[in-house]
C-alpha cells in the first residue's frame, strides 16, 4: 500500500507541475481532466504527508531513546514514542478507506424516479410523501432539485414523480435510495382503524453525459401534445407537452413540466440519456455479479430496503438492520444520518473484502 502512495504523490506532483504550465491552462479540455484527477488524489496525499510527517516523528523519538537521557528526559520521550504508533496505524486505515475504488458517478447529478406501487391510492400518497421527503433532505443539503415529469392523483399523490437533483457528490448520497420502500400506517380514507400495507419503489439514476451516451436522432420519435394537471390555461390549451420513443428500446419518455415545448424537449432527452445510461450500466453489473456483494444491498429495485411504521413511528433499513425512533422528522428531510450509516456500513464491507488482497 505504501508504494501504492509514493507513486501517487509522484503523479501528484506531476499534476501540479502541468496545471501551472501556460499551455495546459489554454487547452480546457485538458486542465478539467486534470483539475479533477488532482481534485480527487487530494484527500489521499494529504492524508499521506501526514502519515509522513508522525512516521518521521517516531523515528526521532526512537533515535532520542537510543542516545543517553537522563530518567526525567527517557520517560517523557517514552510516553510520546508510545503514543506515535496507535496514530500510525489509526492513519493508516484511513488511508486504506480513500485507496478504495471510487464509484465512477459518485459526484454526478441524478435523476429520481418514484412510482406507486401496491397500494392503489395510498401507494400514491406514500410516493407524495418520499418525494417531499428527498426534496426537502436535497434542499437543505445545498442540492438543486427540478421537478421533471408528474402524473398527479385526484388526492394530491403521485402515480409517478420524477425528478433531477444536481449538485457535487448527489449520487454518493442518494444512490442507496433505490429499492422498494414499504410503509404501515392507517389511511385517511380507512373508516375502522385499520393498518395498510402500501409501497413505492425509487430508482436513483447517475445523470449521463453526453460523452457516454450515443443517440441516433433517427432513432427516436417526438410528438407534442397538450399538458395536463395543474396549470391554469396556457398549459392546457398549447402543445408545449413532449413525448419521447426510443425505437431500439421502446423507452417512452414524457415531459410537461415547463411552459416552453423546447425546455420540455430538452428536459426529455436528458431524461433518456440517463435512462439509456442506466441500462448500459446494469448490463456492465450484471456481468461483474460478484462487485454487488461488496455493495449495501444488491441495488436491485425491487429489493425491499426500507419500511416506514407510522403507528410505532418507526424507519427500519432492511439492508443494514437500522432501527430509528423518528419518524416524523425523517419525512421532514433530517435521513442525513440513514444515508451516512449506509455509506459506513458500504465502506466497511469493501474494506472486508479488500483484505488480503494487497499488503502495507
């Protein structure tokens, strides 16, 4: 691991020298690749140094003990070498943590899809309430978030709601959202008290870009139509509406959420790329099966992960055993917590997996 960093920090220094050359700063292109390469080794080589730094420590502490010391000296120099390798080995492990293997579309945007599931209406009302949930979390995580598509129901739920959240590090937040989400509670419209069972399932999709996503205009057929849902007049009386088919899928997109048929048309194709990205993303998983063990849960989305008891005001994640006694302030956004102790638990599990693999 240890020449693992030494080579590191080499190509670090290299990015350093290139990003201040003049010829580098004029070619775009080339001083965004390498402003993210050297974005993404930071953390590493900081840490490093200071593994560095404590080791060299050490040594002079060690070389001081070696020489003659008065007792007073001897013990104090003692009790400062002892502390030295308990620093060492707990930097070491964290250096082991940002050396593994980065999900490609951590820092990416994502698109958000939640649909209703079983349930009929109150499927749809839980759906309405995970999308309030996310929005409200993106919000006030400094996250910007577009409402792109709505298929409302008479009560104020969502058949199905999708929409962007863009920011740095989106996907690294809400990529353990997808799976189906179950929740136990007494529906307004339930006369005798009685608990229902009701889902909604949410897939997290990596925005794609337009480097890996290809689409064939002849590939795809666009039609307008008229908006409907809230809106008042103009939304129903102009074909601002696009529907979006791709042929060789048969994916169907729809987008109707802006007033102008070019921003919904745009907003369309974004829709698609992901979605085109997605599948060539889960055909690449699917090959490589063993990766998802490594993973929290399997990222199937039709994994139940999580159940939401409104009579016990209780969350539970099925994937890491996690009980939380809050459930009111949960659905007000505050799931910063869930989504750390996923990525701790994510961490732990392909730190088991790496050991033995490579040495210190």
């Amino acid at each position: 691991m240890l020449e693992k960093l030494r080579d590191a920090e080499v190509r670090y220094c290299a990015i350093e020298e290139e990003l201040a050359s003049p010829d580098v700063f004029s070619d775009q292109e080339r001083f965004t690749a390498l402003m993210k390469e050297y974005k993404a080794l930071t953390p590493i080589i900081e840490k490093y140094r200071e593994y560095k730094s404590v080791s060299d420590e050490g040594e002079d502490l060690r070389s001081m003990l070696e020489d003659s010391l008065d007792p007073e000296m001897r013990e104090l120099v003692s009790a400062e070498y002892k502390e030295i390798r308990p620093k060492l080995d707990a930097l070491l492990e964290e250096l082991k943590i940002l050396l593994l293997p980065r999900d490609p579309n951590d820092d990416k945007n994502v698109m958000v899809e939640i649909r209703s599931g079983a349930g009929g209406e109150e499927a749809a009302l839980f759906a309405g309430v995970l999308y309030r949930m996310y929005t409200m979390y993106a919000e006030s995580a400094g996250f910007k978030v577009s409402l792109m598509n709505a298929n409302e129901t008479e009560l104020g739920g969502f058949k199905e709601v999708t929409f962007m959240i863009e920011g740095d590090g989106a996907y690294s937040r809400f990529k353990f959202e997808s799976g189906v989400h179950r929740v136990q509670r007494v529906p307004e419209t339930e006369s005798q008290g009685r608990i229902q069972t009701s889902t909604a399932t949410v897939a997290v999709l990596p925005e794609a870009e337009d480097v890996e996503v290809e689409i064939n205009p002849a590939d795809i057929i666009m039609e307008s139509c008229k908006s409907s849902g809230a809106g008042g007049q103009h939304i129903n009386k102009t074909e601002s509406a696009v529907r979006l088919t791709h042929k060789p899928t048969g994916i169907v997109i729809e987008c109707q959420e802006e007033r102008s048929q070019f921003k919904n048309r745009d907003k369309a194709l974004k829709m698609l790329k992901t979605k085109l990205y997605d599948m060539k993303v889960t055909e690449q998983n699917e090959k490589i099966a063993s990766d998802r063990k490594s993973q929290v849960g399997t990222g199937d989305r039709s994994e139940r992960i999580r159940t939401y008891n409104y009579p016990q005001g209780r969350i539970t994640d099925h994937r890491i055993g996690l009980t939380l006694y809050s459930l009111e302030s949960f659905l007000n956004g505050n799931i910063g917590g869930m989504m750390d102790a996923l990525i701790t638990a994510d961490t732990a599990q392909k730190l088991k997996n790496s050991e033995g693999t490579s040495g210190i």
